[in-house]
C-alpha cells in the first residue's frame, strides 16, 4: 500500500479463507529447512525454543506443538509468548543456554499466522458492525510466515557462521499503556475472558487485533533511545557496523528512525539498511529471522563484517537488540 510501501502479503488461508497450514506445521517446515541445510539431524537437537504471538491452542504451549510436528525427542522445551520481539527472546533464552554449556546446540523457530484473525465474519460479527480504525489498521500490513534458525556452540565446519556477540532488550510497560493487543474490547479494560460467554466477547469486539495508531509514534523513539543507551554503554560503535537489520511495520517507520539517528549525531548510511519488508509484509516475530535468512542468501558477506539487528514491539513498548559478527 501507498502509506506501508507493501507490495506483497503472503496468507496460509485461501480464498475461501480457509486454513491451508497451522502455526506449528509452518513453524515446523522452517526448523527442517532449517536442519535440512546443515549438518544435525532432528534427534540431535537438544534445546527447542519457539515464538509466536498466538498458537493455534491457547494451551497448551507452542513448543509442545511445535517439538511434536517436529517430532524431536527429549529436548529442552521453551516458548517466548508475545508480539514482535518475542523471537528474540526465545533466541536470547537458547544463546545463554548455549553460554551456560547446558546445550550444545539449538533449534530456535518463529512463526505467526496473522491472516485467521482478520477474516471478514469476524467483522461482521462485532455488534453494529462498528468497527473502528484501530481495529482495521493492522489488517494491511501482517503476513503469514516462520523462520528458524540453528545456534551451536562453535562455528559451522563448513562456510561463514554468524557469531552473536550479544542480545539485550528494554521493556517500558512500566511506562506506556497497552498499544496492540488481542482480548479487549474498544476503550475498555475487561478481558475476552471475563465476557459470559465467547460469542458476546466477539460481538463488543474484543477478539480482533488492535493498535492504538494515537500511541504508534512512541515506538521511534523508544527505539532510539535503546540504541543509544547501547551506545552509551560501549556495546558498539556506530562507524564498525556494516548492516542494519531492523524490523519495523511500515516505510513511515523506517523515515523516522533514520531522521531520529540523524539528529542524534548517529547517522548510518542507507547503504547499509537491509529489509524485507516490502516483498514480505509483516510476519510479527518470525519477520527477524525471515530477515535474516534472506539476508544471508543474497549477500556475499566477508569474515568479520558486522550485523545490527534491531526489533521495536509496540505491544507495550519492548524493543530487542542483536550484535552479529560474521566468522569463518
């Protein structure tokens, strides 16, 4: 669209709006692709760690329906529930699994299916058929989409590997309000859960995605102001970065942040942003690691070259950050 950039989205529903793969088969084709291109078979994975922001159950977990598609056996389970940056918390749950030597490897997956929220009779069955635009305005911008990837405690024997140096993340629920939810209705605090019955809490509303486009803007900022204290803190310098990969909902977005970079005496050259935004939409979590995976097919990267990977989440304003170091 004109005001997102987006050319294309991509739906594990059809025309019919019928549901073509679950969440946790699409989760897990990415893991085999995944291992299919390296040197581990599925019984030797020997930690799980999965994100989504809503499985096809409410219980139980997604791993569980992930490891079972997958059908690994005894492995350390973990699933990161949340929105955007909630696959970084699941791979910053598998890196310092790996750093503590608890496993020698893991398989981190995320996956979102977007598109089963916004068919139209979910619409149509909100009372008065008041739909407001906050609860429209996601419906142009998610796609459907999982990507996975494999983190072992040494570098692949064959090929460039990417070492993280390190993930941090800052919360500021303390501090912003609710901005994109699923469960509550328009202007109300009351969960889907504490409606009488599920039917009446579809019809006030509370089952459809919303953001709270009036709050939107604090995710530049928020950002930002990370990247910064990051910087601050001696985790980088800006002149060694060699690419930037940033998750962000919208061209609009990806503007703000250069111009606030820009002004902070920060600025890093568009030569050096990479997205897949625009031929992707966007796919919630999984869009980092889909990222990511394009990424590494379609640049011829030298050793010791360097990946910034930045996740802002307008859920409640949570933002994740990623140092990668290209290794023999």
């Amino acid at each position: 669209m004109q005001s997102n950039g987006i050319k294309t989205r991509h739906y594990a529903i059809n025309q019919q709006q019928e549901t073509q793969i679950s969440n946790s088969e699409m989760a897990a084709h990415a893991g085999i692709r995944c291992l299919d291109a390296s040197y581990i078979s599925p019984h030797q994975i020997e930690m799980l760690s999965v994100a989504t922001s809503q499985g096809d159950l409410v219980l139980p977990g997604f791993g569980s329906m992930v490891q079972a598609e997958l059908d690994i056996p005894s492995v350390e389970l973990q699933t990161s529930h949340g929105i955007c940056s909630s696959s970084m918390m699941a791979l910053k749950s598998a890196y310092t699994n790996i750093k503590a030597q608890e496993s020698a490897n893991a398989l981190v997956i995320a996956s979102e299916l977007a598109s089963r929220l916004f068919k139209h009779t979910r619409y149509e069955q909100v009372e008065g058929n008041e739909i407001d635009f906050n609860a429209e305005f996601l419906r142009w911008m998610l796609s459907d989409g999982a990507g996975a990837l494999l983190l072992e405690n040494q570098p692949r024997k064959t090929g460039k590997s990417l070492r993280i140096d390190w993930i941090k993340s800052f919360s500021h629920a303390d501090v912003y309000p609710v901005c994109m939810s699923v469960g509550m209705p328009k202007n109300a605090t009351k969960s889907w859960q504490d409606f009488p019955t599920y039917s009446e809490a579809e019809q006030a509303g509370a089952l459809l995605l919303r953001q709270d486009v009036r709050l939107l803007d604090n995710i530049v900022s928020v950002g930002v102001n990370g990247f910064l204290k990051l910087l601050q803190d001696g985790m980088f310098k800006v002149p060694e970065i060699d690419h930037v990969l940033c998750h962000f909902s919208s061209a609009y977005f990806k503007s703000k942040i250069v111009e606030m970079l820009e002004v902070a005496g920060v600025k890093i050259p568009e030569k050096k942003w990479y997205t897949n935004l625009y031929e992707r939409g966007n796919t919630g979590c999984a869009s980092i690691f889909i990222m990511l995976d394009e990424f590494l097919a379609t640049q011829d990267l030298s050793v010791g070259e360097t990946l910034f990977c930045m996740v802002p989440e307008s859920g409640r304003f949570n933002c994740a950050y990623m140092h990668l170091t290209v290794v023999e």
